[in-house]
C-alpha cells in the first residue's frame, strides 16, 4: 500500500474512530496519527482471533483501523482519569 492510501485509510478511521467515541474535534492529523497506528493495532487485535487484519485500501480494512484507533482513543481516556 502506497503511503498516500496508508494516510487517506488512517484519516477515514481515525474521523470515523473519534466521531463513535465522541472526541470529534480531534483534527485531520490527530485522525491520520489515529486512523494509522490504529491499523497496527487492529491488525494485531483481528490476528489474535485469527482473522487477516488490514488487506489493502477497502472497508474491511478501514473498519479493522477504527477498531484499533477506538482501542487508542480508549486507553488514552483511561490514562488521562488516572
């Protein structure tokens, strides 16, 4: 994957991450930084159940990134009430 479509996935999850967690004025990069790391989060989560984690630039992999950029947004509240 190009890094361009690695930067439109990451910006696609990470909005879609933060407007389900309800953080939505994180900003375009906060949702790329989101969206990209997520991937990598996502992808380790979905092969921990034994699913493939992000394939390519398609709506699996999208959903899969939100999945984990949802996991960052989450830990990071946790970490910021501690």
């Amino acid at each position: 994957m190009s890094i361009l479509l690695l930067i439109v996935l990451g910006l696609a999850a990470g909005w879609l991450a933060s407007v389900i967690m309800g953080t939505s004025s994180q900003g375009v990069l906060s949702d790329i930084i989101f969206g990209v790391l997520g991937a990598l989060v996502g992808g380790l989560i979905m092969n921990l159940l034994d699913q493939p984690g992000v394939t390519g630039f398609n709506v699996y992999s999208i959903l899969v990134a939100a999945l984990g950029a949802m996991v960052l947004i989450w830990i990071g509240r946790r970490l910021r009430t501690a």
